[in-house]
C-alpha cells in the first residue's frame, strides 16, 4: 500500500485520514468484536524479527477495529513456524478470535504441500507484505571477509537454518551454490534470535534475517562491531520484472543479482537460479502474511482487512514503525488478497521434485 500506488495519493493523504477519523458511524456498524479479546499468534520466538513485525501490528491494528477489542500477542514457536501455522489450522477457534501473523507461510505450502496437515489455502488471508531478507556472515571465515565478495574466497564458512525445507534454507544454500562456494550446513535452530546467537557463538557463520532484525539487532550489534559483514539481499521479483524493497533502502548492499554479476562477471542461469526466482516471486511478495483460521465467519475476515487498510493513514503507526522497523510496512489488503495468493502457489511439478531432491541432499 506504500508503494507506487500509495506515493500517488500521498497528497490526498491528511484529507483522506480526517474522513476516515470523523466516520466514526463506519467503525460502529457491524462490530463484530465488540467487548471481544483478540489474539495474535506469531509463530516464532520472542524478539526475532517476525516477533518484532507482529507485536508493531498488534500495537496499532486495535484501534482500527470495529468494536476496538482488546489484542495480546502469543508466541507459539519450532520447526521453523510450522508449529503455530498447524495451529492455527487445527487447534486455533475459529470463532474470528485468533489470527497469525506468519512469515513464508506460501511456500511452505509450495514446497512441501503433501507434509501440510492442513491445507493452506482453506486458511483466510487478510493480507500480506511484500519483503525481501538481508544475508550477512561473520569476518573470521577463513581467509576473512573484509568485503563482501570475500566471501567467494570463504573456506570454512556454516550456513545456520531453521528447517531444511524453510524458504529461508533454500535461499541460503541456493545462493551459495550458484557462486560456487562450499559450506557446511546446520538447521533445525529455534528462530532467528538462536540462529543469531549461534553465529554470535561461532557454531555457525553465515545467516540471513528480514531487514526488521537485522537493522534493530545485527547491523547495530555484530556489523558494528567488526564481526559480521553484510553480504546482499533478495532482489523484489514478481516473475516479470525486479524492483528494490522499500524495506533496504538505505542499506550499504546490493541485491543478489546484482553482487552476482559483478562477483562472477556473468548473468545468474540455470535450474537453482530458476528455483530462487519461484521462490522469490512467491515467498518474498508474500513474506509476512495476516491469516485467520479456515472456517471464520466473513465478518471477522472483512473487520481485520479493513482495520489494516486504515493503517495507511495512521501516522502514530508510521512513526512507530520507522522507529521500530526502519520502514512502514507496506500491506496488501485488497478484498483480492485471497486469490492472489492462490494463483501464486504455482510451480511446475518438475520443480518441485528438484526442490525435494536439493532438500534431501543438504550438506551436513
């Protein structure tokens, strides 16, 4: 919402927020969580970037919301956010009463769609932010990366992950094979806040974090140290064309492609870059995603959507988030949402079996 479109109304903006404050007859019709307690469940540990995302969320989306419940916020961490996603879809009510904030959930569904106890798309999506995910490794992998194309040199360099089938694996790995550059590989750690501190331990050496962590947590601590270097980000691609993330801007980094070709002196081809432009296209305009449970009631669905609609005009939640975050989010919240998503989670069925055969084979 704060992209091309958004900058385009910017003018209209104040205007459009007084009308929205005075309509106070809009925010009274249909309140369905009137006198209500709302839960926002985020499916991974305190204090990682997700977590931090989240708890911005819950903040500033109740008072935005007919009837003005009451939120709090629970984390429900492990396998790499499978755990909450499932209950979400299995155990969560489905009264309205519970919803999610959850990062990649889509490809999750992509990738590893027969594993899923529930089906992802009988879940509501209110709406989604397009994102991207910023890699860094530390400054004592051998030889010692004092820039960031150091790291084709790397000798001893441990990719940290959270679940060998998680997107976030996949585009560490992926990334890493197509500049040739041999690692180890370790997963299973329980978020990012573990994953960070493992590097911070030296078990690992190389992770990747959305730029909400790694601008309030890595940048100001490791990087600014002189113990961790950041390397590139995620390019925004949407299958036809690139665009830079709002989210890195004023990051000293250049988007994967980019540092490629100017690493390698060539163009990124082949099957693995292929399966990191689907993952891209799905994963990062989808990365962090507002759903309800299967089964709520349309009012629910339409009351969250709507509530993050108006968080367009909020300022207190603008400056929040550049405070917290670095940028304001950018949602998606069109009464299309839903189906958008679900004519994304296409990937040809060959590509898929090589997703599966690249996850089995990881390096340990």
């Amino acid at each position: 919402m704060r992209g091309s479109k958004s900058r385009f109304y910017r003018g209209v903006t104040i205007g459009a927020a007084l009308l929205l404050g005075s309509c106070t007859g809009v925010l009274a019709q249909g309140a369905f969580y009137q006198g209500k307690r709302l839960t926002l469940l985020i499916n991974f540990a305190p204090g990682g970037p997700t977590d931090i995302e989240g708890r911005l969320l819950a903040r500033h989306i109740g008072k935005h919301i007919a009837g003005q419940p009451t939120i709090i916020v629970q984390n429900m961490d492990g396998a790499g956010g499978a755990i909450g996603t499932n209950y979400l879809g299995e155990v969560a009510p489905r009264d309205g009463t519970t919803f999610a904030y959850l990062p990649g959930p889509a490809w999750r569904y992509v990738s590893v769609k027969e594993k899923s106890r529930v089906d992802f798309l009988t879940y509501n999506v209110v709406a989604y932010q397009p994102g991207t995910t910023v890699y860094y490794a530390r400054t004592d992998v051998a030889p010692g990366l004092k820039s960031a194309s150091d790291i084709l040199k790397a000798q001893t360099l441990v990719i940290g992950g959270l679940a060998a089938d998680s997107s976030k694996d996949l585009l560490l790995r992926l990334t890493m094979d197509m500049l040739g550059v041999k690692y180890k590989y370790v997963t299973g750690y329980k978020g990012n806040a573990g994953a960070r501190l493992a590097l911070q331990r030296g078990e690992i050496s190389m992770f990747s974090e959305s730029p909400p962590g790694y601008r309030s947590i890595v940048a100001p601590g490791i990087v600014a140290k002189g113990e961790a270097i950041p390397l590139f980000y995620d390019p925004g691609w949407n299958g036809t064309r690139y665009a830079q993330p709002a989210q890195v801007k004023g990051l000293d980094m250049k988007p994967f492609n980019e540092f490629f070709r100017e690493a390698t002196g060539r163009e990124p081809s082949g099957k693995a870059w292929d399966i990191y432009r689907h993952i891209l296209a799905i994963n990062g305009a989808m990365q962090r995603m507002v759903v309800l449970p299967p089964g709520v009631p349309k009012e629910a669905i339409d009351a969250l959507r709507e509530a993050i609609r108006r968080l367009e005009f909020d300022k207190e939640f603008a400056t929040d988030a550049e405070k917290t975050v670095g940028f304001v989010p950018d949602y998606e919240a069109g009464d299309n949402v839903q189906d958008l998503v679900k004519n994304a989670l296409s990937v040809p069925a060959e590509d898929k079996a090589w997703i599966e055969n690249f996850v089995r084979n990881a390096p340990r």
